[in-house]
C-alpha cells in the first residue's frame, strides 16, 4: 500500500525585506549573506497575521484547489514552534475557521493537536498521520505547518527571519510522493536553540517594593513571553550535524544496504533555516558515505575537520549540490526560514523547479533529512508519483513570490516592535486577525478571525 502525500499547498507572508536593504543597514557585507548564505529576502508577518492566519490561509487553499471533502478529513495535525496560547492549540482555531467558511460541524469528528519540537514538529505530524493512514487506509489526513521566525534586532539570526504555512493532504495512492515505511530518528537533549519562559521582578516594572497587583498580577515576579528565541549559532550547527549524521546512518543500518544512500537520492530535502544550510550540514555525511570515504573518524580532530573543508569546497561535492540540493535552495533564499514547514517548502520548491523546467521525476527517490533543535533529526525517503505534476499545477509558487510586495528599512522595524498600526498590503480573499478581547473577563486574550473577500 502506498501512502503519502497526495496535495500540498502554501502561504507565506506577503511583505518582504531585501537583504541588500538590510545589510546596508546593519554595516554587513551584503555579498556575506546573498552568496554565503544565499539568503535574498525575507518575508515578515504584517499587522494582521499570525501563526493561525498562515495555517488557515495555507489550509483554505489546499481545501479550494483540491476540492477536499471535509467529511474524509480524520485528523489534521498541525507542526508549530510558534504557538499563539500555551493551552488551546492551533489546530482548534483551525477547525473553526474551516467550519466557519466550509459548513458548522463539518469537522466535528476531526481528530486535531499540535506537535511541537522546534522546526521538526511538522515530520513529526506527518510521520503521526502516515502511520494513521497505513492503520486506515480509508481515511485521509492533513498535516499544518505554520510559524514565524522572528529573532532580535542586530543578532546574528536576524538575517534568517521568515513567516509562513504549508498544508499537506496525506492519503493512501498519493498523487505527489510515496513515503518509506522506513524511518530513522536520534535525539539528544541540548539546550541549542530555545524559548524558555522568561522572568522580571515586579518592583523592577512598578518600582515599588511593595508586592502590589500590577494589571491582576498578584505575584512579584512577571512572566514574560518572547517570540524570539535564546540560541548558540555555532553548537546548534554542531547538533544539526550530528544529530542528521547519526539518523542518516541508522536509516542506512535499518535498510541493511552498504551502499552509499544518496547516490541513490535523485533530490535531497533537508531543514534550511538559512538557504544554503543543508549544504553546508551535508558535507560530513557526504564524505563518510562516500563510495571511498574521504574522511576516517578515528582521525585526530584536527586533520579530520580540515579534509571535511575540502571535502566542502571540492568541485564534485560542488555538483552534487547544485544536482540534489540547489533546487529545494531557490524558495529559501526568496522566504527565509518557515521553522516547521521549512523542510516541506524545500519539497515544493524541488518540485516547482522540476515542473518549471520540464524537468521528469517520476518514479525517483527524493530522501530527506529532517532536524529540530532541542534536539532531534529524522531521516527518511519517498517516490514521486506518476501524477505529482498534475497535484502542484495550480500551486504556483514561483509566481506568487514573484509578486510579494518590498518594503523599506523603517517599516520593517516598525513592524518588528509592533508598532506599525495599519497593514503595509491590504488583505484581499484571506483570513486576518480580527481582534483580540481586552473587555470581557472569561474571554480576556481570545483571538477572533475573519475572512476577507
């Protein structure tokens, strides 16, 4: 039986920053980040939107263009690092803009959750939902991926910024790719990358020593919620490495081959926080699986790290990565990271591409190499089905990047500290946050949306 995934659709933020734009600003060099990271814009949430906008804009669409029978939807899980309530998941807003546009209680046999471990919780509800699927073969699935990169003005993530969803239709006889029933996972617990609770003490707020209730807080010390997170560049590149490394050799163990696993990749998919992460992670597991290795880990450190750098700035290695990775690249450079649904861009992206340029991949294996800080990786494999042209047709990914609209320096940091007031591009056939209750004591904080014709 096949199963996977058999439509697949996309929103992402509308409003971007050149890089160029934001280099000049920031006294970088802009060539550093545009053909050293390959970073070219950045997308970034407008006034109106958040998690559950992108989830339900990128769900709508897959519903529309697909023509999806709700009634056939069992579950529809949904990947975030970018929760909006510490309680009531995504997933429950989602059903309920769905009922709202699609009929009352079209989904109210709909199993929904939201899977969280930084930007691997997506491969985690698809893996969730496969298995569902493969149990019953009948049903049909959804998996949603949404979420805003946002990190702090002036730090070093701040080029890497991205907001936007995928929805992802999974089902037995996919039109778009079959995936293996084999899947390989290593987990670690590091503290590489994360978004602690965060406190302050009230007297530092009030300036009072007094414990006084400050807006119904009772207790002296305030608890603080950042969208932006505390991260070590440098080790979670280490934990990228190797936690990819160690899943990618425990899959290679699970299908018992001694072959050498990405020769037999036509197109490698991987998380790509930044667009040229993946190739810059892959290096090391390039050369170890070698078909003649060209690095031995009982080598000192030293001599070990300096072959991997060749190994990286090798003409062959630099065409095996314009062959299987460049194409999952281009989406990248033109969104920023999308977190969860950063690794199922790089899919569309693949795909697109190949579609764009006429390009057959029917029946080739695409592997992917899934990571999440935290820290954890998932390696697994999946075969392009004979219909996957005719499932994105109406996607058009390029094209609609193309059209997302630039912004300038000032509103971009306006929009960063909240303090742009109106949309910078007017909503049009859309959902948006309508308002948030500041008035009514059992409903303080609820997040109410609507669509826009």
């Amino acid at each position: 039986m096949k199963i996977g995934i058999d439509a697949i659709a996309f929103d992402v933020a509308q409003i971007h920053l050149p890089i160029k734009t934001l280099a000049t600003a920031r006294n970088i060099e802009a060539e550093k980040l545009e053909k050293g990271l390959g970073l070219l814009k950045m997308t970034l949430p407008d006034v109106h939107q958040d998690t559950v906008v992108f989830g339900a804009n990128a769900l709508t669409k897959l519903i529309q263009d697909n023509q999806i029978n709700l009634a056939e939807i069992a579950r529809i899980y949904v990947g975030t690092e970018s929760g909006i309530d510490s309680s009531k998941p995504i997933g429950s807003f989602l059903v309920s803009l769905m009922e709202q546009k699609f009929g009352e209680n079209i989904l109210s046999e709909c199993d929904v959750v939201d899977f969280t471990f930084a930007c691997i919780g997506g491969v985690d509800a698809l893996q969730n939902c496969i298995d569902f699927v493969r149990l019953n073969p009948t049903k049909k699935a959804i998996v949603v991926t949404s979420d805003i990169a946002k990190y702090d003005l002036n730090s070093t993530g701040e080029y890497t910024q991205g907001a936007g969803a995928m929805a992802m239709l999974i089902s037995q006889n996919p039109k778009i790719i079959a995936l293996s029933t084999i899947w390989a996972t290593n987990t670690k617990g590091v503290f590489d990358f994360f978004k602690p609770y965060r406190t302050v003490l009230k007297e530092q707020i009030t300036g009072k020593t007094t414990n006084e209730s400050w807006f119904e807080n009772l207790e002296a010390k305030i608890e603080i919620h950042k969208d932006q997170p505390v991260f070590d560049g440098q080790y979670s590149n280490q934990c990228y490495m190797d936690r990819t490394r160690n899943a990618y050799f425990s899959f290679k163990k699970a299908k018992n081959t001694s072959e050498t696993i990405y020769t037999t990749w036509k197109s490698i998919i991987m998380h790509l926080p930044y667009a040229f992460q993946g190739r810059r992670m892959l290096s090391e597991i390039y050369a170890l699986d070698h078909q003649t290795p060209i690095v031995d880990e009982t080598e000192d450190a030293a001599t070990y790290q300096n072959k991997l750098k060749e190994t990286s700035k090798s003409a062959e290695y630099q065409a095996f990565v314009a062959e299987k990775l460049q194409p999952a690249e281009i989406a990248s450079s033109l969104i920023g990271n999308l977190y969860t649904g950063s690794i199922f861009m790089g899919l569309l992206s693949t795909l697109a591409h190949f579609y764009d340029t006429k390009k057959e991949v029917t029946g080739e294996k695409f592997g992917f190499l899934a990571y999440g800080s935290g820290s954890k990786s998932k390696v697994f494999e999946g075969t392009i089905q004979e219909n996957w042209k005719e499932a994105i047709a109406k996607v058009l990914l390029f094209e609609t990047l193309a059209k997302s609209q630039e912004i300038d320096f000032e509103t971009y940091e306006r929009l960063h500290k909240k303090e742009q007031k109106k949309a910078v591009k007017l909503p049009k056939n859309e959902w948006i946050l309508d308002r948030i209750e500041t008035e009514i004591p059992n409903l303080m904080g609820a997040r109410y949306y609507k669509w826009v014709d």
